[in-house]
C-alpha cells in the first residue's frame, strides 16, 4: 500500500473527512486531496502533523512498518 493509500485509509478510519483533517492541519481540502490521490507529496513537517493528527507513527505512513511492535530496527534500515 502507497503513502497516499495509507493516509486515506487511516482519515476514514477515524471517520474524518477531508476538510476536517485539512482544517486540522492548516492546509487546504483540495491540497489535502490531491497528496491522498498521489499527484502531490509533501514536507517532513506535514508528514509529521499529518503522523500526529492520525495517531500513526511516520513509519507506518512511509514504511507501512511500525518498529514499535517488535519489528527489527535493522530491517527498517535494509530498506
């Protein structure tokens, strides 16, 4: 599963739509549809507000991996 992917995922998850979310992190709707359709990236600090707002760790955002449930940290580095 790709960035983008995850990060509608988890939005619907939290039963959050877009303007909530874009709201919650200062940026617009339309900026915020576009990164989860994969036609935009974004920064490190988004990805870290983004991280926070969604309760997942930037791991599992860029990796789809969280070395918090056991994985092995020299794993992640073989990426």
């Amino acid at each position: 599963m790709e960035f983008n992917e995850k990060l509608q995922a988890l939005r619907k998850q939290k039963n959050m739509t877009q303007e909530e979310l874009a709201e919650k992190l200062n940026i617009s709707r339309e900026h915020l549809g576009r990164i989860e359709r994969g036609k935009y990236g974004c920064s490190i600090d988004l990805l870290i507000e983004l991280s926070c707002a969604l309760n997942a760790s930037t791991d599992y955002l860029l990796l789809g991996r969280n070395p918090d449930r056991g994985q092995d940290r020299r794993q992640l580095l073989q990426v």
